[in-house]
C-alpha cells in the first residue's frame, strides 16, 4: 500500500481465475477449455464445444487439421477432423466443433480437439484477404475491421485489456474511486487551443469542446472525494502525423488529495505504471513472448527491469546539464528555458543515458499550464511538476502539483490572460476548503506501444482516428 491505511479491497480480494470460474454463457472459451484440467484427457468421455474463426485448413488423404481461435487466446487450438469435414471449412469461417481434448503430440500444443461434428456459422468466401502468411502492419491497417483476426490485432487488444485491467485494480487497492468526467466541456485545459468544437454551436448558447482533459473536472471530484482517477477518450485537433499522435486516444488522469508533496506523488504514479506493467506480464505471458519475438527482442528485458527497478529522478535542470555535456548532436538546442523536444526525451530515457524510466521535475514556469504548483524555494521560476519518459517513446505520463492557494493561482491565471469568470468555479475549490493535492495523466496508447514494442499508436488503438483519417 502507497497510502497508510490497508482497504478492505486488499484483504477480501481474491484472485479470478479462468479455470474455475462458473460462465453463463452457453461455450466455454478456448483459453478456459485449455486451462481447465477437468476438460483434458484425464476425461476422456467428456465433449466440449468450440465456436471460433477458421486461421487455416490442412487437408491430408486420412486425417485433416484446422487452427481455430475465439479470440481468447493467442494460438488457437488444433482441431483434428476427418477430411471430408475439412472440405466444408475455409480460412475465415465461423464454426462450431464438438469433441474430446487430447494430448497432443506436436511441438506448439499440449492438447488438441478430436472433433466428431462441424457445423459452420458462418461462410467465408476465397476473397477473404487473410491467409497463413505474415501481413505487414500497415496491410493490416488498410483492413481495420478485419485486424484483429489475425495474431498482431488480437495481441494488442487482449495486452490493451489487460493493461486496463490491472490499472483499474492498482487505484481500487490503493482505494480510489473512478469518476466518469464530461466528454463535452467549456474549458480547454492545456490551454493550446487544439480542441474541437461542437456544432450546432447555439446549442449550448456559448463555445463548446470535445474534451482534451478531465483533469479540472477530476479535481471537483478530488476535493470532496480525496483519491479519485478517470479512464476515458480525449480528442485534440492536432494536425501531427507523428508515430505519437492520434486525434481521439485514452487517458488515465489520476486526482489526488492530501499530498504533502511531488515526491510523494512521483512515488503514486511509478507505482500505478509498475502495477499495471506486472499485471500484464502475469496475464498475457503468449501475447508478451509474441511481441518479444516479433516486434522487440529486447521488450521482456526492459519490462521486467522496469518494474524491478526503481525509476531514476531528475530534475529539469540537471537534465539539460546532462544533455549539454553529452556528446550527442541534437537538432534543438539545449539551454535551461527551452522545451525539451523528443529526441531529448528518447536521450534520457535511452541506453547511452538513464537506461529506464526517468522523470523529469520542477520545469520552468513559464513552459506548464497555470494549474502547476510554483515552487516556493526559488520564488516560482519553477513549478512542481514531472514528465515521465521511457526508452524508446519519450514523455508517457505529465503530472503536477496543483496549485492548492487561492490568492497565487488568481495572478497565475492574470499573467496567462485568462478569463476568470469562467473559472470562478475552479477558484472555489481553493476558497472553500482547498487541500493540498496533485495529479497526473498517462496516455494510453503510448503506455500500449511500451507495452508491446510497436512504433506507432495507430497499431495500439483498435480504430484509429488521426488528421484526414476517420474511418469506420
């Protein structure tokens, strides 16, 4: 526990397991029948029921094999049938087989179906454009609503539920409660005026946003609440054609009262990334050794040090004397007040650097939202804040500080020429009870391309919208 008090979540869970757990569906999953061992051989007589997609047919003269997967698992299961069963079947079909599991004798499984009926669900015709053969991703992309039939897609998504599973478990152990933030909103958080409006824009008789954030709106619920945290799409009008960027992505925003400090919150949120990172890791050890193998040899080492390890701290300052003093050649310049752009970022967080996650505090003032708490040891050139970086990606989590004292975030939001009246809100919460708090944000999609090793955020989104693409 990060917080002092054990939770009544802690001491009752226990653990789900697929074995065991009664369904009310009428089939069992592949991956329960698999794992089950009641359903093996050592039940001989038993007959199980699989429904699933056809990934390939061998016919041979006496015997013929099908690979069939329900999506529950990575490989499938081999069904073994006579060959004038296999003559019904097409790559792509749906299907129901009945029969017996048995020991298999091959390499890639430990038991396979005997099947003694087949039935098809549904026809699939020979321009199905999947076959046995490696597809390249951005072939695969071309075919969206056809991507998560095959290894890759259906990878991305058991990780991306995973991931999501274990973030949801980190914040109920640690007794956080979600809240659901609005979608449309009158505010634009970051301040970059990177939002889409809403039309008809009379609606709502004044200026209304698809959200970028629910940070604000999370901090309402944080001053009554104490640990709260929202999972849901942000949309920013960003042109980028970036590897990074998407128009509509997920966000994890975490608002938490009663932190004295930003170590304490930098201490919440290695935490909650560790968590879910080994929560993945117990969960999908197929998808994981798939991704290893195909994408990133390296992806297992690095995730298991990233959770063994604690991450390094820096702060701003100390990371550009860093970058000055490497011997590196980068395109922007490196002076204290200047961004840092990606490729420092990558250079941080890289091998010939910290080699693991590192965060970066206390930037310059003037480079974060009016929000940040400034620092009161260097009379507000800075504020308490952090970028997490990982190798690879660069900046996955942003978080702060909140800037908790009335009078001061009144002159921040003058100095940013902001409209106060439309934040009388935001200022009641630190004149009616304000605490101390902070927050952070983690996207998504980048904490998916950490997970799995792919390059671009359009792999990791299950239907990808970005500038002059939204399909579907």
């Amino acid at each position: 526990m990060l917080f002092s008090r054990p939770c009544l979540y802690t001491r009752l869970h226990v653990a789900r397991t697929y074995a065991t757990k009664t369904s009310v569906f009428p089939t069992r999953t592949i991956r329960a029948l698999l794992s089950d061992p009641a359903a093996s051989s050592a039940a001989p007589d038993a007959n199980v029921t699989v429904r699933g997609w056809i990934r390939s047919v061998r016919q041979q003269k006496q015997v013929s094999f099908a690979n069939i997967n329900d999506g529950s698992t990575l490989k499938g299961i081999q069904a073994i049938l006579k060959s004038n069963d296999a003559s019904k079947l097409s790559t792509g079909a749906c299907v129901e087989l009945k029969g017996q599991l048995v020991d298999s004798p091959g390499k890639e499984q430990n038991q396979e179906l005997q099947v003694d009926s087949v039935k098809v669900l549904g026809e699939c015709d020979a321009s199905y454009p999947l076959q046995k053969k490696r597809h390249s991703l951005e072939f695969m992309r071309s075919i969206n609503h056809l991507r998560a039939r095959g290894n890759t897609g259906s990878a991305v998504l058991r990780v991306r539920n995973a991931a999501g599973e274990g973030i949801h478990r980190f914040f109920a152990d640690e007794e956080c409660i979600q809240v659901h933030t609005p979608v449309l909103t009158s505010s634009d958080c970051e301040g970059a005026g990177e939002v889409f409006g809403i039309t008809p824009s009379d609606f709502f008789k004044q200026p209304v946003y698809l959200t970028v954030s629910g940070q604000l709106h999370a901090e309402i619920m944080a001053t009554a609440m104490g640990r709260v945290y929202t999972f849901g799409p942000v949309f920013r009008a960003e042109p980028s054609m970036t590897s990074r960027h998407l128009a509509e992505f997920w966000m994890v925003e975490a608002e938490l009262a009663f932190l004295d400090d930003l170590n304490q919150l930098l201490d919440v949120t290695e935490a909650n990334l560790q968590a879910a990172t080994r929560h993945v890791l117990e969960h999908c050890a197929d998808d994981m050794q798939f991704f290893n193998q195909w994408v990133d040899k390296s992806l297992l080492a690095r995730l298991e040090r990233s959770v063994a390890q604690p991450f390094v701290r820096m702060s701003y300052s100390e990371a550009i004397d860093t970058l000055q003093r490497s011997k590196h050649t980068f395109e922007f310049p490196t002076h204290w007040g200047a961004s840092l752009q990606s490729e420092h970022e990558r250079f941080l967080a890289s091998d010939a650097c910290c080699g693991r996650p590192v965060f970066v505090t206390d930037y310059p003032a003037e480079l974060k939202p009016f929000y940040m708490r400034a620092n009161d040891a260097d009379n507000g050139r800075t504020v308490a804040c952090f970028d997490l970086l990982v190798p690879g990606i660069g900046e996955l989590v942003g978080g702060s500080m909140r800037e908790e004292r009335h009078d001061i975030l009144v002159k921040k939001m003058k100095d940013a020429y902001m409209n106060i009246d439309d934040y009388q809100w935001y200022l009641d919460l630190r004149k009616y009870g304000s605490a101390p708090h902070g927050g952070y944000g983690i996207g998504f999609e980048r904490f998916m391309l950490w997970l799995t090793g792919l390059e671009n955020v359009r792999e990791v989104s299950p239907i990808p919208r970005w500038a002059g693409h939204c399909r579907y």
